[in-house]
C-alpha cells in the first residue's frame, strides 16, 4: 500500500511539471500588447491626396517674381509610391525641382528630385514640367534608404515644401526672375484627403 502511494504520488508530481511546462509555451495577453503597433496600422489611414502652389513669396529670402507652380500627388493604394504631375506658369530658366524636408520659413535639405538637373538658360517654361512616380528608392540625402512612408510622415507634420530652382547660367546669381538658383518658387506640402475610404481632408483640391 505504501508502494502505491508514493506511486501516486510521484505521478502526481510529474503531471504538474508537464503541465506548467506547456503552460510557458502558450502566447500571453502580454506577448500580444509588446507587437509594434505600427503592424496593426492599415495603409489605407494613411492621407491619400498631397498637394503645393508654389509662390515666390514663400521662398526664404522671399522672390519678387510672377512664376507660379502646382505640384499635385496621390499615393498608391498599397503606400509604396507617389504619383505626381507638376506644372509652371510665367517663369523662365528652369534647372531642377525637388521635395525638401523643412517647416515654413526653413531652408531644409533636399530629399527628392520632382524635375532636372537641367543646364541653365533654358528660357521660358509654361505648363507641364515633370510627372512621374516616386518611391522609396528615389529618397536621398537624409531620407536616403528609409521608407516611402517617412517622407509622408513629414508632410503630414508641415514638414515638406516643394521648389523648383532657376538659373539664367551667368555668374551672378539672384539677378531677377529667371535667376533664383536657391529656389524661384515654393510651398509646403499640404494634405489634401485622407484614405480610399472618403474620410474628409484638410481642404478642398481647388
């Protein structure tokens, strides 16, 4: 009889350690809070719609010139690229454009080409002046290697301007329109509708 007890017993014993053992395997409501919760964040919350009207006054120093520009974006479904059309009106000499990181009033470094590098002097320019697709492999400089998204998280911030540069090609820059190598005309990057599901935006696409 003792035999059998201590039988018991030790079965007992070796249940309760199997179990506890299985018990360490099986996924906790703590394992679940610790997944980053950028992984639950569907794309498709994501800002859908970007837009800039570019004006000398907005460049730093501000221009004294008539050009004017619209750079209009939207971004994929999947957030992986950016369609853009840019177009220009009354300006000249046109050299290059590009998406710089900088609030309002900042110079900030380029990120991203729109248009160029083309030799100055180019005369006037009215219109269409770039389209394409841009995505994370067009980055550089300070976004170079990062993600699609890192660039529009800056714009949703009013941390993106757009600027397209001139350049008559003479030594003496800053001359007059035409010859704003720094940058002719600018804008910050707005958000102008959120995702593919209608939610409102910060504004109307006009």
């Amino acid at each position: 009889m003792r035999s059998l007890s201590v039988g018991i017993a030790l079965a007992v014993v070796a249940s309760l350690i199997a179990c506890d053992s299985l018990d360490r395997t099986l996924p906790t409501e703590e394992s679940n809070v610790a997944v980053p919760p950028s992984l639950h964040k569907h794309h498709a919350d994501r800002p859908e719609h970007f837009r800039a009207h570019l004006l000398g006054a907005n460049e730093v120093p501000p221009r004294t010139t008539d050009a004017r520009a619209k750079l209009r974006m939207r971004l994929s479904r999947d957030g992986l690229s950016l369609n853009y059309v840019l177009t220009v009106s009354h300006i000249s000499n046109v050299t290059q454009s590009h998406i710089h990181i900088g609030a309002a009033g900042v110079n900030g470094g380029v990120v991203v080409f729109l248009f160029g590098l083309v030799p100055a002097g180019g005369g006037p320019v009215q219109g269409l002046l770039a389209k394409g697709t841009l995505t994370g492999a067009n980055l550089i400089n300070a976004l170079a290697g990062h993600p699609l998204s890192d660039l529009i998280d800056s714009i949703e911030v009013g941390h993106a301007y757009a600027n397209v540069h001139t350049s008559d090609g003479v030594d003496l820059a800053n001359t007059g329109p035409g010859d704003f190598p720094g940058g002719e005309v600018r804008a910050q990057v707005e958000v102008v509708g959120h995702d593919h599901h209608g939610n409102q935006g910060h504004g109307h696409d006009d």
